[in-house]
C-alpha cells in the first residue's frame, strides 16, 4: 500500500519511491531511524512538490532529523536540478527559509550550514513573514502555524522517546559508565549526556559532536558491528 506522500507525488526514476516510504515511519519513530543523504533529499524535495499541505507542513521536521543525524545539505545538491526560475525551486527555498525560522524559534537544531544556503536567496523573498500563509508556485497554501505545529509535535515525540530510554539506562548507570569511558574521552563522554538529558551545546560542543562523536555512535549502533562484538567476545 502506498503512503500518502508516494499518492502525491508518484515515484520517479531515482527510487524516491524507497525513500519516501521511510518518511511517516521516521517522524513517529523521532527521527531514531537510519535515513541516507539521498533519502533526505529526495524527501525534501518531493514533499516541495506535493499537493497536500499537511505533507508540506512536515518540512522542518524533516530538516530536524537530517540535522539530528549529522546530514548536511548544500546549495548543489538541493538546487542543482532546476533553473534559478523554476517553481519548484523557489518552493524549496520558501519551506527551507521558513524552516530556518521555525527551528531557531523552537531552538530545535538545524542543519548546520543552513544559513548559509538560505542567505544567497533571503532578499527574494522579503514579505514571506508577513502574513500567516506561505504560497507555493503549485497554487498549495501552507499555514505557518501548522508548520510550527508539526514541528512541535515532532520534537514532543523525540524527547518523550528519549526521555524513556534514558530512564531505561539509569539501572546500569555504573555500566554504563564503564564501557563509555573505554570507547570515549572525557569531555565525548560529557556531550553524550549532554545529549541524552536535552542539555543545550554551545557551537563548538555541537560542531564537534556531530563531527566526532556521533560517527562513534552510529559505528557502535551498527547492526554488522554488534554482530561482530558479539561473536568476537563469546
């Protein structure tokens, strides 16, 4: 059965159909789930074109996951397709421009190069603050309010779920602490907690976690790796 999103907007040669299925699944799942580069962008990129603006509306939340799992985007690879001109384009810039606002609203984090994207287009689209409704160039109107709201619910999941698993770790605290301080420093073992209890990261701490310590993290969440570990130490 297709998903909503796959019924708006088809599935196109480049597999989009793979990646958009991942998409109610990573936003109920608070972005936990492995999403690639490509998958983020294929994302973003069709729910710019989707007629549906409950869909839309999802936009920062998805930017939301890509900056939570260390995906960064960049001018070539959101743009490249189109002409400067084209619709589809200036939908994109719009949502990634109101996106921007929304995540240093709800001081969510965002992917870390996004202003710099979005400077080399801001001036084009001085009024898009004025009023409550984003107009796409597809004639779809999206609400500002139901953007900051989807984004809201998503990042009330995220610290809900994380919240759990923290609590679900305190039991084997002192274990815990133990394996960490045999595969982190000092100071990488710190933004881990940080992390984990919500604490806010100064630029460099959250630089230098999506850099270096996130990496280790997803070395060890690996599947082929633990199956490694496991066969290595029985």
């Amino acid at each position: 059965m297709k998903s909503r999103l796959e019924t708006n907007v088809g599935e196109n040669k480049n597999g989009s159909g793979i990646a958009l299925e991942v998409l109610d699944s990573l936003l109920s799942d608070s972005g936990q789930k492995k999403i690639s580069a490509e998958q983020a962008l294929v994302i973003l990129d069709a729910l710019a074109g989707a007629d549906d603006p409950s869909m839309v509306a999802r936009f920062p939340a998805v930017l939301a996951i890509c900056a939570r799992k260390g995906i960064e985007l960049n001018n070539q690879d959101l743009f490249s397709r189109y002409w400067e001109s084209s619709p589809k384009r200036q939908n994109l810039e719009k949502l990634l421009l109101i996106s921007a606002w929304l995540l240093k609203l709800e001081n969510i984090e965002a992917p870390k190069n996004i202003d710099k994207i979005t400077d080399s287009f801001k001036r084009k689209y001085t009024d898009l603050f004025s009023g409550e409704i984003c107009r796409l160039s597809n004639g779809i109107q999206i609400s500002t309010k139901d953007m900051h709201q989807t984004l809201q619910a998503y990042a009330s999941n995220y610290n809900t779920m994380t919240s759990r698993k923290t609590e679900t770790l305190q039991p084997e605290s002192a274990k815990l602490h133990t394996y960490l301080n045999r595969l982190f420093s000092p100071k990488q073992k710190e933004l881990v907690f940080k992390k984990l209890n919500q604490e806010s990261f100064t630029k460099t701490e959250r630089e230098y976690y999506s850099r270096v310590v996130r990496k280790k993290l997803e070395a060890i969440a690996d599947d082929e790796v633990r199956r490694i570990a496991e066969t290595l130490t029985t």
